[in-house]
C-alpha cells in the first residue's frame, strides 16, 4: 500500500492512500461499499439463476423402518430390505407427483435419499473384499439402476421450483451407483505398472 504524507491540517497528520488524497475513513468507506455491491449483485444473480427454488427435502424416514434396518441380519438381506424400502418411497413419490401434492413427493424423495446414502456407506464400510461383499454392491448398483428413469419422469413434469433438488438426486443416484461399482474393478482385475 502506498502512503503519501499529505499537508498537515489543524495539527493533525492525514494520510492518503493510493495518492487519491482519501482519508482512512473514506478509504473504508469506498471497499466496504465496493464489497456490498459485489456481494448483492452475487446474491441476485445466484436468486435469478432459481428463481424461487424450494429448499431441499429433510433426509429422514420413519422410526419402524430405521429399526428394520438396524436389526441383526446380513448384508444380503439388509440390501434387499433397503432397495425394497427405496422403491415403496418412489412408489409412493410417483403417486404424489400424479396428485400434484409436490410437499409430500418432496418427503418421500427425501426418504429415498437417506435410504440410498445410508445403504451405500454401510456396504462400503462392511466390506471386506469378498465374494459375498461384491455381490452385495453389485446387487445394489443393479437396484438403482431402475430407480433412474423413474426420477427422470418426475423431473420432466414437476414444477420449476421443484426440480434443482431433483436434478441434483439424480445427479447424487448416479454418482452412488459409481461408488457402489467401484469396488468391484481394484488392482486384482488391471494390474498397475
């Protein structure tokens, strides 16, 4: 920063900045307005992007179906209970869409993106590299495949305000069923030079 000793005025010393002859208090004065209008005119530009968007749906299902999955069982079975349970919320999601009742669509596909990062991080933090393991991430990449297109119809259709939080769970599907295969192609299937 560059600082000129400007003439004394009335027995004080002040400086001037950027050899504008701007006091300190102007100088503030200038990049706190300069940071306000650059701020505002990100927030508008982010609120015209989605205009109206409606926030994203809570990440919760009901308390019976938590403790069914919580309950001993093996991997096998706690897969196809979660996928069973995704694919009744989606049901459920698709009739909602066809009443035009866009809230509880909203909860259902809530419920549905909870049950597929919960059971994406229990198979990923389950496995062990077995056969059995493979076959159970297989299985759930195999799943959610069907789950797409579904989604998809929703998108289509749905209120504008409703759809970047139905894009992004699409984006989110396709992105878990890229973790979910992952696991199966490490360095046995192409060995590294």
């Amino acid at each position: 920063m560059i600082q000129v000793k400007s003439k004394k005025t009335k027995g004080k010393n002040s400086e001037s900045y950027f050899g504008y002859g701007l006091s300190r208090l102007k100088a503030r004065f200038c990049l706190f307005t300069f940071s306000f209008l650059l701020l505002s005119t990100f927030c508008l530009s982010e609120a015209a992007a989605q205009p109206g968007a409606v926030p994203p749906p809570s990440k919760v299902i009901d308390k019976a179906e938590k403790e069914k999955l919580e309950a001993p069982m093996d991997e096998k079975d706690r897969t196809i209970l979660a996928l069973t349970f995704m694919d009744a919320h989606l049901k459920q999601a698709e009739k909602f869409f066809e009443a035009q009742d866009y809230y509880n669509l909203y909860v259902e596909l809530g419920a549905f993106h909870y049950l597929m990062d919960n059971t994406l991080d229990y198979l990923l933090r389950h496995n062990t590299g077995s056969g059995k393991m493979r076959s159970n991430l297989k299985r759930y990449e195999i799943g959610l495949r069907g789950y797409s297109p579904r989604i998809e119809l929703i998108r289509r259709e749905v209120d504008t305000k409703y759809e970047p939080y139905i894009f992004r769970l699409l984006k989110l599907l396709r992105d878990t069923r890229s973790a979910a295969i992952e696991p199966l192609f490490g360095d046995t299937v192409v060995p590294t030079n």
